[in-house]
C-alpha cells in the first residue's frame, strides 16, 4: 500500500503541465488522507474526528518538512 500511495500522488507528474499534474496530486492525497481516516476510524476503533485530525496534523507535517526541505 504504501507503494501504491507514492506512485498515486506522484505518477501525475508525468503530465507535462505543471499545475494540471498538480491539482490531480493534491485530489489523490486528499482521498488518500480520507482513506487513512477512514481505516483508522473503522479498523482502529477510532472516533473519526478524532482520526481525521491526526492525518490532517500528520498530513500538515509533511506538508511543511516537503516545503522547508525543497525551499533549501
């Protein structure tokens, strides 16, 4: 899965249109993100508020070391 994950948000780079590959990477994380909630809050038996703020902290995290780490 987790393959699958990066391939998923990264593959749309392919497209040579910068911001047409990137509007589709950010529609594949964010249904990746819900998946994620989804599976915590199912499987895990957590509230899924409560799921879906840690993947969006976690999801935010990255998000900001990606940018800090590219930016440099």
């Amino acid at each position: 899965m987790t393959a699958i994950g990066g391939l998923g948000h990264t593959i749309p780079y392919l497209i040579s249109e910068f911001w047409i590959a990137t509007s589709i990477a950010f529609f594949v994380v964010a249904v990746e993100l819900c998946a994620i909630a989804w599976i915590q809050s199912k499987y895990m038996e957590t509230p899924l508020l409560r799921a879906t703020f840690q993947v969006v902290l976690g999801g935010s995290l990255v998000f900001a070391a990606g940018v800090l780490i590219g930016g440099g």
